[in-house]
C-alpha cells in the first residue's frame, strides 16, 4: 500500500510539473478572484447598462447580495434573472427536476449582442446547476463558450470543468484543467484542491480496454438515459461497450487458447449460464496455477469461465455482459434479477452500481413509448 501510495504521489508531482509547463508554453497567467465589492459593482452596472435601475429593482438587487451565504456566482445568476426574462427562464428550468436540460446551447449563452460579462457567468451559473442535475454534455459545452478570466470565480469554472470532463471520460482534457485549477488558481478553495486531485489520482488507475473502462461506459450511458439522450452519443458508446468485450472476449479466449497446449481445449461454444464452474474443481485446484490448469484439455471451456477466476473476486465475464446487453429486453423480470446479482457478485459498490443502473435503464428505455431520441 505504501508503494502504491508513492507511486501515485510521483505521478501527481509529474502531471503538475507538466501543468506548469504548459502554462509557460500557452501563456497562461495566475488566475486571481475579484473582490466581491468589485462584481457586485460590475452587476448594478449592468443593470443599469440594460434600464433596471428603478427603485424596485435596486431593492431586490441588494436582498439579494446580501444573501452572504449563496456563492457570488449565484448571486450575479440571480441578479441576471431579476432584469432578464430569457435568463430567468433558464435557470428556473436547469433547477427543475422534471424539464431536461437542452442538447442545444441556450441562444442567450451565445448571443453576441449580450456583453461578455453577462454571458460568461450566467453560463457558470446555469453550468452548476447542470452539474447537481449530471448533465455533463450540456455543462461542457455551456463552459466552452466562456473563459475562466471572464468569471467572477475562475477556480468554480475550472473545477467544474473537470468534473465535466472526468465524467465524460475524457481524460487528457481533465488532466489540463486540474493542472491549472492547481497552478493557477491559487485562491481556489481547499475543497476544489481536495477533489481535483482525487480525481487525478483516480485517472492515474484508469485503462483503456479493461472492464473497469467497460464500466465506466456503462455508468455515462446510465446518467445519458436518465435525461432522455438516447440518441446517436449514447448508442455510439453503447457500440463502443460491446467491441470492448468482443476484445476482452477474445483476448480470453486467445490467452486460454494458447494455454491448452495442443489445441484441443481451445474454448468451446458456451451459454453463459455459469453452468461448469464447479466442474474440475476437485481435481483442478492444484493446477490452478498452471496455464489453463483449470480447464479440462478434453473438453473446451464454457464461455462464462473465460476470465478463469472464482465467484466473489470482482472480476465478470465480458461474455455475460454481452450476451445480456444483447437480450436484457426480452428476459423475464425473474431471469434478470438473478443474473445481475451473479454477475456483480463480489465487485466494487461503484462498478456494481454501474452495471445494476445500467441494464435497468435498458429495460426502461425499452418499456417507454418511442420518441425522437436526443443526441
């Protein structure tokens, strides 16, 4: 543990000494908050630019900067709403559980005809309340559109940035933003640095093929369906999750191929129902850690003993997973409670969560009546 302990820690230093070195290459400078006296006169002047200076207004706009307690963000979102209908209309709806945020960037985010300053922090505004909500696709693109020295709190458009992009899997993305999140933005708060580099940390783990990568689909494409995307995005990434285990598969079956010696044990057509497990168990045990010495050289393997591992050790059959994702619409509601509790037996609370959400939301996409899919 303690290994693994430094090891990550070498890595951090290494990913924030590259951070630093591409800031002096782009010409990044040290990101700094304003005052909150200086936004709050930024934003009655605002308001005055756009004719709601009356004294009604003026009244709101002060109960509302002295809410000390909501994030100066908030607050300019709040004041943006109080003298533009659109921008009210936005942030109402982003905070309504039941309306689903908009594939589309909202016309008021890029509006050229609204000043930057309005445009760039309604945006982080409306970009963290699409954070609670996990739509990460929405909050991205919203954030791209502005720059962090154009917000009233750079480090809160940069943190949640990253959470975006780590969400999204896109990970050298995510490395470059917690890299200035940490270089950079040195007043950001502490729990900001916490997470961040959590999330480093948690990247540094991650693989390209393996079945945590395979989870890691299956929990973005769980969070796409919640919010109705069922279109061209998710069922990409739902292709991208069964050529994954077709490779897993086939890597399994290769490697206990190879390990059978003549050939003749090479795997055989299999069903996937666990049947076979217990087979050989007696006289196989003290061969296991031969290759192949688990398998019977006479008769080929079951498909749901490539990965040659015992029940309860967090590893699952890409085979199952497939022959499921394939078939988990016309399954009886009995049949799939028993393979999701054999197949998450013995996993992660995240991986198994991950794939329980995944094939519910399946089941529920298939059960919904049809409707134009949203990217």
């Amino acid at each position: 543990m303690k290994k693994f302990i430094s090891y990550s820690c070498v890595g951090l230093a290494l990913l924030l000494s590259s951070g630093q070195a591409l800031r002096a290459q782009q010409g990044f400078n040290t990101l700094e908050t304003p005052s909150e006296g200086s936004i709050k006169a930024k934003a009655a002047a605002w308001l005055q630019e756009v004719g709601k200076n009356d004294a009604a207004t003026l009244q709101q706009f002060e109960a509302i900067w002295n809410q000390k307690e909501r994030t100066v963000v908030d607050r300019l979102g709040e004041t943006f709403a109080l003298a533009n209908p659109a921008a009210a209309t936005l942030l109402a709806e982003a905070r309504d559980p039941l309306c689903i945020p908009s594939a589309r960037v909202p016309a008021i985010l890029a509006d050229a005809n609204q000043s930057v300053f309005f445009r760039a922090n309604l945006g982080l505004a409306y970009a963290r309340i699409l954070s609670n909500r996990l739509a990460y696709d929405e909050g991205l693109d919203v954030l791209k559109l502005a720059k962090p020295e154009q917000v009233a709190e750079p480090a809160a458009y940069l943190f949640h940035r990253a959470v975006f992009e780590h969400a999204l899997l896109y990970k050298e993305e995510a490395e470059k933003t917690i890299n200035r999140l940490l270089t950079d933005a040195l007043d950001a708060p502490k729990r900001y640095k916490d997470v961040s580099v959590l999330i480093l940390a948690d990247m540094q783990n991650w693989q390209d093929k393996d079945l945590g990568a395979v989870a890691r689909m299956m929990r973005q494409v769980e969070q796409r369906l919640e919010l109705a995307k069922a279109g061209a995005r998710t069922q990409n990434i739902q292709k991208d999750i069964i050529a994954r285990l077709d490779e897993l598969i086939q890597e399994a079956e290769n490697a206990a191929g190879s390990g059978s010696g003549s050939g003749s044990g090479a795997p055989g057509q299999g069903d996937g129902d666990g049947q076979g497990q217990g087979q050989g168990q007696g006289q196989g045990q003290g061969e296991g850690d031969m290759p192949g010495g688990n398998m019977n050289p006479m008769k080929g393997a079951k498909d749901s003993a490539i990965p040659s591992a015992p029940p309860g050790d967090g590893r699952v059959d890409p085979a199952t997973i497939k022959r499921l994702t394939e078939n988990w619409g016309s399954m009886p509601a009995r049949d799939r409670d028993r393979e999701l509790q054999r197949i998450t037996q013995g996993m992660s609370p995240s991986h198994r969560q991950a794939i329980e959400n995944y094939f519910r939301n399946i089941a529920l996409e298939q059960r919904q009546p049809q409707s134009p899919p949203r990217p």
